[in-house]
C-alpha cells in the first residue's frame, strides 16, 4: 500500500511563521495509507477534523504520485491536514509526530493529472477567502533533489505519494468551514481541485 512522503519547511514563509529553520537537505515524515484520502473524479472529498477541540491547519501542497520507474508520474493539489495541537506537544515532549500529521484522514487529495516538471500556482481558500497562493519555485528544495534524497536514504515503492510542503498561510479550520484548492498551470488553467467539507 502506498504511503507518503511529506518534505517539511520547505517554503521560506512557512518556515518563518512556525518559527522553524529551513534544512540543508530535505527531511521526511511518514504518513500512513490510512491517511491517505482520494478526492472523486470531480475533485470532492472531506476533510476529516481529528478532534472538535484542537487546533487543526490547513497546508496545500504540491502532491507528486511515483511510477512504476520511480520517477513522476502523476501529481494533484492536495491538502495536509494538521492536528497543530497534537504536533506542538509532540514536539514539546520529543515524541514522533504521527498524531499530529498522520492520523485517519489527514492528507486530503484532489484530482491526478499527468506529471509536468515546470512550476504550478497551488492555493487555498475556506468559505470564499483565499488563504494560501503560491508558486512552486519557491520550494527551497527541488522536486529532483527531493526525490534524490529520498531514493538515497530511503525505498520508495511504486504508487508512494511525495508531499512537497506548504507555502505560508496556514491556518485554522472548523467543523463546516467549506475548503477550496487548486493547481494552476503557467498559462492560468486549473489542472488539479480539491473541495471538501470539514467534518468531526
């Protein structure tokens, strides 16, 4: 079964807002099949909140799908869903961050389309407002060096899913907050949508 592959602060922005360094190298952490959720072929899905009481953030992402060579096949605008709550402890007490990045559910994907290695706009928005607009040359570390790193340290397996990080703008969202996300290719065309409901 496939798992992901998520890269984090990988955006100067992001970074800055969490007040964490940006990595020489790109750095991993595992999310587990069953936090992996396929959107229909119209781009619906549901974001599926982990607790009513904590805090949960939204991060849109460039989300690259392995083929069978092990190299991009395929890619769609996704949407990491984060239990900030649970990581913040995590990160407090020195514990794995699975709670917090990794629960059922929490990465969100919207429509596949084929691979293309120039820079796409990924975006966000909850009920109408745009929360994150971003361009994926502003990534810190490449697609190929990411997938580099990956092959060098790690066995990535046909089918495994690469989450590339999020821009700044990350933020809260809330039991019925309706989540919009998209991929835009250089000529302004949407190539990739999520929408999807925020439910407990």
């Amino acid at each position: 079964m496939a798992v992901g592959w998520a890269v984090f602060r990988n955006y100067v922005g992001h970074a800055k807002e969490i007040y964490g360094d940006i990595t020489d190298y790109p750095r991993f952490f595992l999310m587990p099949p069953t936090a992996l959720v396929e959107a229909d072929e119209q781009g619906n899905n549901v974001v599926a909140l982990s607790s009513a009481e904590d805090h949960i953030d939204h991060e849109v992402e460039l989300v690259i799908k392995l083929g069978a060579d092990l190299e991009p096949a395929e890619m769609c605008v996704g949407n990491d869903t984060t239990n900030r709550t649970r990581q913040t402890l995590a990160k407090k007490k020195g514990w794995p961050w699975l709670e917090g990045k990794g629960f059922t559910g929490s990465g969100v994907l919207g429509t596949w389309t084929a691979w293309d290695p120039n820079p796409v706009e990924i975006g966000l928005s909850i009920n109408g407002e745009v929360r994150q607009q971003a361009s994926t040359n502003l990534m810190v570390h490449s697609v190929e060096s990411i997938l580099g790193h990956l092959k060098n340290w790690y066995e990535p397996s046909p089918g495994d899913l690469i989450w590339t990080g999020t821009p700044e703008g990350v933020g809260a969202m809330c039991e019925g907050d309706q989540v919009e996300c998209w991929m835009k290719n250089s000529e302004g065309e949407i190539i990739s949508k999520l929408s999807a409901k925020c439910a407990v």
